[in-house]
C-alpha cells in the first residue's frame, strides 16, 4: 500500500514559483523567466480573493502546496507545481506587509491587520520526486476537474504529456480521467497551433485568443476534409496534421476563421463554426473563398447550398405544425384568438406564395377546381 504524502512547511522564500507554468502562456513559459517576471504576470490572476481568505483562515494543510526540486536558476530549489496562485498571493502579501508594495489596494489590505508570522514562514507543502510523479493529479485537476484551465493550456499540457512521454491518447485518458476523442482533438488542435506558427502569413496570436474556436472547427468534416487531416491519426502521425502539399490550404483557412492584418474573419460568432464546416464541404463554396479577396459568410453559405436546406427546413417544419394544429383546431373555432393567429398565417404564406408566382397559380387553379367539385 502507498504511504500517505508527508506535508511538510517552509518559508515562502524557498518556494519558487513555476516559470515553465502553463498559464503563463507557451511564448512565455520558460526556465529562464524570473521570478519578478513571473510574479508580475500573475498580478491579474484574482490573487486578492486568495489573499483575502489567507488574511481571514489562515494557510489550510489541506491546501498544501506541491512542490519539486529542481536545478533552476543554476541552482537546487523546490519549484511549486501546482498551487501557484495561493504561493503568489502569499508573496503579494508579504511585500504590502513589509511595506514594500506598491500598490494602494494591496497595502490597503493589511492596514491596520496582525497578520501572523506563520502565514509567511509555515507554509505547507508537499514535494514529490519529479514532475511525473504528479501529472496525472494535474492533468484531472486542471483539464478534467475543478480547477479547469483554459482550452489553449488543456491542449498544450496533453501534447507535452503526450510528447514528452511518448504516451498515446489512451494512456493519457487513463491519467487524467477524460475521453480518448477529447485528448485527440486537443493534441491534434495543439500541433496544428505549431504548425500555423510555422507560417509567415498566419497571425497566430489571434488564433490562440480563439483557440477554442480552433477546437471546435476540428470536430465538422469539412474542415478535416479541406486540411487533409485524419483527425483519427495517431500522435506519431498527428504531430503534423497538414500533408505538406496542403498547407496552402492552412492558411487560408486561418485567414477565413482567425483574420489576419489585412483582412477581418469571415464570421465572428462561434455559433456559425458548423456552419464554416459546411461550408468548406462544398467545391463551388470553396472555390468563391480562394478566387475572393474579402469574401462574405453569407454569399459562400449560399453557395454551399446550407441557405436552401434552411429554408426547407423552416418551411417543412411550419407544415409539421400546422398538421398538429389541424388535430385540434375545430375544437377552438369561435375562439377569437385562434382566428387571429389563423389569419396571420394565412397572411405569411399568401407572402411566401408571391415569392413563387407559378407555384401559386397552381395552388389556386387547384383551390377553384376543389370549390367547383364540391
């Protein structure tokens, strides 16, 4: 059986934050960053809620850091790998306590306040041997669980799970309790972002502050069908998910859905990525796209032929309704209220009669010949 994790305790100082954290960003991310850099990146991260429930209950050994060590810096330190945020607010606190800090709102905060020594020198922790030691707990807590990190840094913390240890999408699913369709999707999403920054005229910045768009895009077979992805490929063959000879394609399609300096996307609701996907199933949509300096949704979503099934699709379900409302209808004859919402109808599809003038010739010819027999 496995012994329980020992917590230990320990002064902020020789906690080091993460510079290699995800959060932090993949262009960031990095073992040279400082710890000012790092500290100085976190300041948005809600820290004050942290700091507030510190200055009120204490540091919980519940809540106990987990920490490595690791040369950084060239030299031994225990890195804090999960539990960064509460290791920052406490050091945003130690410095308005020191009298060191800026900023009005955090000196404001222990105005007036005994904060305990322990706060800062006692706090609790647990090291584990290395960072695979504790992936698996990571990766549920922040792709699966509670504490859920954003799309782009779910996605970049399966691909180094996957890559760096050489796993499948299985094995990965084992450890962070997800399912094997979501960690592909995520790992294929992931190395098409690397492989669009490989591209001179693809403006990947706007791509990761929409990446989730990007995710959701992988999932319509029109997408994988105009970037030959298999999206059923393997990591081994998926770590380059456009063939070479399509990469053309790639960055068009990174201009059509993210824009680019020059040019806006060509939608900006998520809401209509099935749509895109759609289409791009279509060659003559596909084909009006490529030609068009700055194409529209709409007359590419028209050509793919999705505008008429729409409109089918509404009319056949006004029909459905109606033959519903027919079972019931002479139920309710004298009721004004029905009568009212009948001549509405009546109105609505005299319109939508106008619209096809041979068509409604036809019905009349067959209303006169129906009144006649009778």
């Amino acid at each position: 059986m496995p012994t329980a994790p020992k917590i230990e305790y320990a002064s902020i100082d020789d906690l080091l934050l993460d510079p290699t954290n995800p959060r932090l960003g993949r262009r960031v991310a990095s073992p040279k960053l400082s710890q000012e850099k790092v500290l100085d990146i976190m300041s948005d991260w809600t820290l004050d809620e942290l700091a507030e429930s510190f200055l009120t209950s204490g540091f919980w050994p519940q809540e106990a850091l987990i920490a490595v060590k690791e040369t950084i810096y060239g030299k031994p330190h225990l890195v804090v790998v999960e539990g960064n945020r509460r290791l920052a607010a406490l050091k945003y606190l130690k410095t308005a306590v020191d009298g060191k800090q800026p900023s009005k709102y955090w000196s404001g905060l222990v105005a007036g306040v005994s904060v305990p020594k322990a706060l800062f020198n006692d706090v609790p922790y647990i090291q584990v041997a290395s960072r695979k030691d504790v992936s698996s707990y990571l990766g549920f807590r922040h792709v699966t669980g509670i504490k859920e990190w954003n799309p782009a840094e779910k996605a970049e913390y399966i691909a180094k799970l996957i890559d760096d240890n050489n796993l499948t999408y299985e094995d990965v699913r084992k450890q962070i309790g997800s399912k094997a369709p979501t960690v592909r999707q995520h790992y294929i999403s992931y190395r098409l972002l690397l492989q669009m920054e490989q591209q001179e005229d693809v403006s990947v910045e706007a791509v990761e502050e929409k990446f989730s768009v990007l995710y959701l895009s992988l999932r319509t077979q029109g997408v994988q069908k105009y970037l030959h992805i298999d999206i059923q490929a393997p990591p081994n063959k998926a770590k380059t998910p456009v063939p070479k000879a399509h990469v053309d394609n790639l960055v068009n399609f990174s201009r059509w859905l993210f824009g680019d300096d020059k040019h806006p996307p060509l939608f900006t609701d998520s809401r209509n990525v099935d749509n895109f996907g759609k289409i791009l199933e279509s060659d003559a949509a596909v084909e009006y796209l490529e030609r068009t300096p700055d194409p529209r949704f709409e007359l590419a979503y028209r050509k793919a032929g999705v505008g008429e099934q729409d409109v089918i699709d509404l009319i056949a379900g006004a029909s459905d309704n109606i033959q519903l409302a027919l079972t019931e209808a002479h139920v309710f004859r004298k009721s004004v209220r029905v009568q009212k919402t009948v001549r509405r109808l009546c109105t609505d599809t005299t319109a939508l009669l106008n619209v096809f003038p041979v068509l409604k010739a036809e019905v009349l010819k067959e209303m006169q010949e129906d009144v006649g027999s009778a």
